[in-house]
C-alpha cells in the first residue's frame, strides 16, 4: 500500500522498517531530515512537509512528541489536512489527549478524511519487532480496513471504541507501567542497599510474583548502565500529566499516579531524554 509517516524518531523508526519489511510503500517526513536517514536506507521516499507525504499515500501515520506536535504537523498550512486526499484515512499513533483525537475526527469528518487514534504500548523493543500493542479509537469500518497495516507492527491489535477511546486507553496502560517502572526500582534499590546479588535479585522477581513487563525489560538495561530512551523520561511525564488532567475531568482521584507524576517531573530535570529505567537515579545508590 501507499502509506505516508511522519516522525522518525525511536519508535517512528521500528515501525517504518516493519512496514517496509511488509512490502509497503512509505512516504516519511521529519522535523529534523537526518533522523530520517536510518529508513530512507531501507527504501522510505523523503517529503519536504506533511502535506506532500499525505499527497502521496492513502493512509497516512504521525508519531510526534507531544500534543501540540500533533497539532502542528495535522493543521498547519503545510500539513497533513493540508495535503490529504478526498477519502484518505489519517492516524495518529502519538500518545496525545483524548480532546486533541477528539477534534482532529472531527475536523477530518467535515474535510472529507476518516480518521483513528491508535497509541500504541511496548517501547523501542516492540516497535522494532513489530510486537506493539495498539490501542485504537474511531469507526469500526476504518479500524478494520486499516487493521492488515497493523498487523505488520503489532501483536494485540484492539478496536476500544471511538475517537479518542484509544487515547483513553493508553493513559490507563501508562498508569500502570509508571507504577512497575518505579516498584521495579525500588525493588532494586532495596536489593543494592542491603547487599543481594541484584542478578539473582532480578531472576527471583522475575519468575515470581513481582514479576512484570518493566522488571523483564528495564532490570537488565539498568544492571548494564544502560539508559539510553525506549521510552523517554519526558514522554512519560507528559503522559502521567494527560491522564492526570483526565482524571480530574472525569472528578477521580488516582493517588499512585500523582505521586508518579512527582517522582518523573525531579527525575525529568536532568534525565529527561534519558530512558524511563533512569528512575533508579533518583536514589543514592545508583545516582553515581
């Protein structure tokens, strides 16, 4: 198929070789053209601006930063309403707000475009697999006839109603990864405090009750000192901060959340391009 993508970032990347891979043809535009560089040699076509990747291809992907990135690279002059042809269908994947996705089904209704959200779960690893879970909120006839593109970088595919239900969900999924990532740490700290051999620390949660996604996945990056971002500091931030404002919306109160979002906004100062595994850094023990 012709697809367009827009955002080439870490997650952008795996999910464009995937498609590649699946023998699609992808039309990609960046902010910044040489984070572009990594798919182009895999046989993505360049575009100067969202528009002219939307004029090329009949379903059209961003993965951006932040909701006011989405917004951008969506309504711009040069953008992706801008250059979107009669009937195209237009996703964005970016973990945004539910009103955001909201709108944008809206504003592409009245244009003549069908449009999903479809955040999706599972970091660098899954995007580069194509084992994501992708949560995604819209009509079930675009759902469905999007849904083979999906299975090209996705494992657990779920259609959880309609726009911005998929947003919705995602907040629900990050609520809880940023609760295992920083029970995952202070099992950790725990463990190096009291002088446990944090390999054989990690074997134990890992195949017992503590066990979890981040424990299977973050443990060995932080025993390696690695911290590089699957899953940037900032970006779970402005996420806990979404579903913060949600909650408060819907008059719920989510306590672990809150403190999460204080825990990531002292460790966002000066790791926030860093991988979410560098909470442990907020520690002592593992802050040299």
């Amino acid at each position: 198929m012709a697809l367009g993508f827009i955002g080439t970032g870490v997650m952008g990347t795996g999910i464009i070789n995937n498609l590649l891979k699946a023998g699609h043809h992808v039309t990609v535009y960046n902010r910044t053209q040489s984070k572009a560089d990594e798919v182009i040699s895999h046989g993505a076509v360049w575009a100067d601006t969202p528009a002219q990747v939307a004029q090329q291809a009949d379903i059209v992907f961003s993965m951006v930063g932040y909701p006011q990135d989405v917004e951008d690279v969506w309504t711009r002059d040069d953008g992706i309403f801008a250059g979107a042809k009669p009937g195209s269908i237009l996703v964005d994947m970016t973990t945004s707000t539910p009103h955001l996705a909201e709108q944008l089904a809206q504003t592409g209704g009245d244009l003549g475009f069908k449009v999903l959200d479809a955040p999706v779960s599972g970091g660098d690893i899954g995007a580069k697999s194509g084992t994501l879970t992708i949560m995604v909120g819209g009509e079930a006839d675009v759902f469905e006839a999007v849904k083979p593109v999906f299975e090209s970088i996705g494992q657990q595919i779920v259609h959880v109603g309609s726009a911005g239900k998929g947003q919705h969900m995602k907040m629900s999924n990050n609520i809880g990864v940023a609760a295992t990532v920083i029970t995952m740490a202070e099992s950790l700290v725990y463990a190096k405090a009291a002088g446990l051999d944090l390999e054989m620390a990690y074997n134990v949660w890992r195949k017992g009750a503590a066990g979890s996604w981040s424990i299977d996945n973050y443990t060995p990056r932080v025993l390696k000192g690695d911290f590089a971002a699957g899953f940037y500091v900032k970006h779970l931030l402005k996420d806990l901060r979404i579903a913060l404002d949600a909650a408060k919306e819907m008059d719920i109160d989510l306590p672990n959340t809150a403190l999460a979002e204080k825990l990531f906004a002292k460790l966002s100062v000066d790791h926030g391009d860093e991988g979410v595994q560098a909470i442990v850094k907020l520690w002592a023990v593992f802050s040299s």
